[in-house]
C-alpha cells in the first residue's frame, strides 16, 4: 500500500526517488529544460548543483532536494508550503541545508541572506519534516552554504557553515515570577 504524507502530490517521494537514482548511477542534476528560465532561477540551479557536489565530498549522504513541506494555512485556507534545498546526513545528524548562491560579495555575503524570517520559516518546514517521517528525537542541526559564482563556467568559492542557527531562538520564554 503506498502512502501519501503530503496530500495530493507528494514530491517527497519524487525527490528521494530522484537522489536514490543518483546514487545508483543515475544523474538528477540536469533540470528539465524550460523554454526560458529567468537568469536569477539558472544562477540558483548552477549553486545548488555546485553546493550538493561539495557537500558529497565533504561526506554528507544526500536524502533530498528541494521539499516542499506544508506548514500551515492562511486565513483564507490556503496550504502554505517552506521549501527546503538539501537535506542530508553528516555521520548520523541530520542535517537541513540552505544554499545562498551570489555572483558577488560586493554588497552582502550570500549568508545574509539567511534571515531570521527565513530562519524560522525553515524551522518549521524541518519540524514538519521531522515529525512526517516519525524521526523527531534524532539530532539534527540548520547548515547554510554560501556558493560566488561569478561566472557560470568559472571556478565558485564555496564556504559551509554549520549549525548556522538553533531552534532555540524561536521557543517561547516562559516569565517567571
């Protein structure tokens, strides 16, 4: 019997079909071709494709890309859903990675990007997450990858940052007298 987590479509599923097939020898890193693709969308693929390969070498075993998790509903009804990039494991924490892709630094870091708005909008979609697939007393931290690519076919700087940020900041404080 095949089960549906996520409702009507659940691309969970086509993502962890898409990684296993990877690891058997196929290969998920060429998108579907569009007939044109915003060049802010092609910048964001070339640093994800650019962040997973860095992350494999760096050891981490891949579970999904790009998850759609529902967390809640708007005042009208609407599903509201949080995307996360990557998530995979590093020994045995899992690990919920965001990927910050930039053709410069001049202005920002890619990281800073990484707001506490959407900070807190990942934390839900991994709590979710987590809670879907029964696996909430595992460890698991929040990692950020900042990928420069200033040039599409040039070498990126990539930097990992682990435990980016904690749950911790989103809890509410209890007063006491």
């Amino acid at each position: 019997m095949r089960m549906n987590i996520f409702g009507k479509t659940s691309r969970l599923r086509a993502h962890v079909v898409r990684v296993w097939s990877r690891v058997r020898g196929g290969n998920i890193k060429e998108k579907p071709t569009q007939a044109i693709e915003a060049a802010h969308l092609q910048l964001g693929h070339a640093g994800e494709v650019r962040a997973l390969d860095f992350l494999e070498r760096e050891g981490y075993r891949l579970v999904a890309t790009n998850v759609e998790v529902p967390v809640g509903r708007t005042r009208r009804g609407a599903e509201v859903k949080a995307e996360i990039d990557i998530i995979a494991y590093d020994g045995t924490t899992l690990c919920f990675v965001e990927v910050k892709t930039r053709r410069s630094d001049d202005f920002a870091r890619p990281e800073a990007n990484v707001d506490l708005r959407k900070q807190r909008q990942i934390s839900r979609a991994a709590r979710r997450y987590r809670r879907l697939l029964n696996i909430t007393a595992d460890a698991f931290r929040y990692d950020v990858v900042s990928v420069l690519l200033p040039d599409p076919q040039a070498a990126a700087r990539i930097e990992l940052l682990r435990s980016f940020w904690t749950d911790e900041k989103f809890r509410k404080r209890r007063w006491e007298n």
